[in-house]
C-alpha cells in the first residue's frame, strides 16, 4: 500500500509545528505515529472538520475522504494505534 498521502500529511503537519516551534514528528517513532493519530482524530471532530460551519459540504467531503486516507494508510503501518471518535 502507497503511503504518499500520510507522507504529505506528516510533511505538512512538521511545517506547521516548525512555525510554532514543535518537535518534527516521524513515522518511524511509535510515540510520534500515535501523535499523529491523535492530530487525525482531533481533525475529525466536527467543530474542525467543517471549521465551525464555514466550509460547503463539498469542501468538509473532500476534507474527511483526504483524512481517512490518511488515517488508513497510518494504520496499515501500525494497526495498534489508537484513534478517538
């Protein structure tokens, strides 16, 4: 299985940490794949998925596919990862 859309989400999430000063996170960290698992969850939630109500449904649609790939691809590494719903 591809993991380019977790490789892009993790290079996109250490971006954004490298402005407000976050330790980069890796895949090949246990602690740091479930600290990604957590990101993916808190993404989730329905307050942050559609931005408080701001995106269109197409754009929260487009936002939770993008997300669930992710979220697959990041436990076909490590099934024992814990996601919060």
């Amino acid at each position: 299985m591809s993991i380019a859309n977790l490789e892009a989400y993790v290079d996109n999430l250490n971006r954004w940490g490298a402005i407000f000063g976050s330790r980069p996170v890796s895949l090949l960290n246990a602690k740091d794949r479930q600290r990604i698992a957590d990101n993916i969850s808190g993404q989730l939630s329905p307050e942050n998925l559609t931005c408080d109500g701001e995106l269109s449904r197409g754009e929260v649609q487009n936002k939770y596919r993008m997300l669930m790939r992710v979220r697959q691809e990041l436990e076909s590494i490590d099934p024992q990862l814990e996601f919060y719903e």
